[in-house]
C-alpha cells in the first residue's frame, strides 16, 4: 500500500484480501474479549472538519483496544481554525504531533492535499463527495461475512451522486467480480465519469430508478442517505427528499440470504421494522468498522497479525 490511503486504488486487490483475513483475527480484539497492545506507542490524529460518529469513533476505539492513543481536533469551534488557520498549516500541526491522522473534510480532494503535505500517513475519512476508502474495507468485510465472497448482486440506492461511500465501493466491488445495480433518480445518478471508469475496467452494471423490481435478485442492498448538507439549494433536496425507504413488508420476495446494508446514519431509508429482520446488517456493519481499521492501522505499522494472533 502506498503511505496514504486517499481513495481505495491505493490498496491492491492482494492487499485488500490481506486486510479482510487480518480484519476477522482482529475481531476477538475489537470486541475487548482480549487486550492486544500491537500499537502501544503510536498516536493518531483524528482530524475531523465535518460531522461523524462511526469514523472518528471506531478509528478511536480501534487505536485504544490495540494500546494506542488518539488525539481530536475537537470541535471546529475550539479550534485555530474559527481564527482562520489554513488545512495545510493545520495539517502541519498534525504531521509533527502524530505517527497517523485521518482527515474527514467537506473538500473532494482535501485528503490528497493534506497527504502531500504531510509526511506521516495520511487516510481519507471521507472528502466531500469524493471518496470514503476505509468506509469500504468495512463494507467489504461485512458483505464477506455474510456471503463468504465479493462477486454478488449488489443493488446500491439513494445518494449515487455526492454519496462518497458508494463511489468508493463500487470501484472496489467492480474489482472482485460483483454485478452492481445503481437505483437514484436523475438528479442522484452515480456520476457518469465513475460509471465510465467501472465500465471500461470490465465491471457489468445496470442503472434503474426502480428499488422494488430490483429487490428480489440482490444479495446485497446498500441504502444511502439522501445527503441534505451536500445540495447547493434545499428546493432540490425536497425535490428527492424520502424517494427510497425500505420497509419490512418489501421484503417478502427477497433471498433468504440478501444482507441490507447502510453506512449510517440513516434517516428515513430504512424503516426500524426491518432492524430485527434477519436482513438488517448495518449495525454489524458499523461493528467492523472496528476491525476494518485495527487491521488497515496494523498493516500501516507493519504489525504481522499472523505472527501476533496465529494464522
Ligand atoms: N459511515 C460514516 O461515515 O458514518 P459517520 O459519518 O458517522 O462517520
């Protein structure tokens, strides 16, 4: 893997196989069932300029269940940055304080910039509507959980334009063989730049904006949130506001396997009827993405999980 991981090219499918091995010999550890101090020493910066709960919360507890510590930029309120310091000079800061920083920024493209300002690692928590690579390594470990492989029917639904979770997945799914089905409206699609890119690397999609014809194939349904804070005028975010919600009564054609995932949160996409359905992954989901990132933050740091945990 290159130093940094700003969108998932970074990593090879080699590697990102690696990562998923290493993910579920982490699991004991991210539950606190045992204490594997493998990161004792090293600091992370959780560098957030945009609201989060999983990401900067599970990179936390990753760190700390593998005898690490972490340092916040806290609130932007408390912050130099309400005084008008720059990301570069505030990235600076982080570069000489921390052995790793994860930057979540509303930029498409600021995780790049802080990378090739910094010499530590330097991993994308999401920018803008660019790309949420280690949301991805979560995903995938949760659909191999379920599945045991990669090379599914995966229906993705809602925010395909600015939603970075799906961008990102999609190329890496692309990768390993998947069928991926994009369900939005117009004003949502997956950008065709991306769709370009998918196809010419062999990848076989369908684009719908029909959810329930397109239920009963899947194995995997992944929600997204139709992101408010992303539309440049509230008329067009009404306008597509609650398009996509999933209720328990949908779900009486679906395969017995078919997982529903969701990166969260969630607003009104899935309704909390079909949260104790056996369909309902994404708490699961947002679980690993724990060991998603012990075992990323692990390979950074050149820590055989092998040799620690025994293969
Ligand atoms: N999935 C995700 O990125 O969630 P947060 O915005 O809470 O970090």
């Amino acid at each position: 893997m290159a130093d940094d991981l700003i969108t998932m090219d970074d990593l090879t499918n080699e590697q990102i196989e690696a990562l998923l091995k290493d993910a579920e010999k982490l699991l004991p550890a991210a539950k606190g069932d045992v204490y594997l101090p493998l990161l004792e020493g090293k600091l992370l910066g959780n560098m957030f300029f945009e609201p989060s709960t999983r990401t900067r919360m599970s990179f936390e507890t990753a760190m700390k269940r593998l005898g690490g510590n972490v340092v916040n930029l806290g609130a932007l309120a408390s912050s130099s940055v309400t005084k008008g310091e720059t990301l570069f000079d505030t990235m600076k800061m982080v570069d000489g304080y921390c052995d790793v920083a994860v930057l979540r920024h509303p930029r498409q493209g600021a995780a790049q910039y802080a990378a090739d300002a910094c010499d530590i690692p330097i991993l994308n928590g999401g920018d803008g509507a660019g790309h949420h690579p280690t949301q991805t390594l979560l995903d995938l470990f949760t659909i191999k959980q379920a599945h045991g492989k990669l090379n599914l029917n995966v229906v993705m639904v809602g925010d395909l334009r600015y939603g970075r979770t799906v961008h990102s997945l999609s190329h890496a799914l692309s990768r390993f063989g998947a069928n991926l089905t994009f369900i939005a409206p117009p004003a949502l699609s997956m950008p065709d730049e991306i769709i370009e890119d998918l196809k010419a690397s062999g990848a076989n999609i369908t684009v719908s904006e029909d959810l329930v014809s397109n239920l009963p194939s899947a194995d995997v349904i992944y929600m997204t949130r139709i992101q408010k804070e992303r539309f440049p005028d509230e008329d067009e975010y009404l306008k597509v506001a609650g398009i996509y919600k999933l209720s328990r009564k949908d779900l009486k054609d679906v395969k017995e396997s078919m997982i529903i995932m969701h990166p969260l949160p969630r607003v009104d996409e899935i309704h909390p009827n079909v949260d104790n359905t056996p369909h309902a992954a994404y708490f699961d989901q947002a679980f690993n993405g724990v060991v998603a990132r012990m075992a990323l933050l692990c390979f950074l740091f050149g820590v055989d999980i092998s040799k620690e945990v025994g293969k």
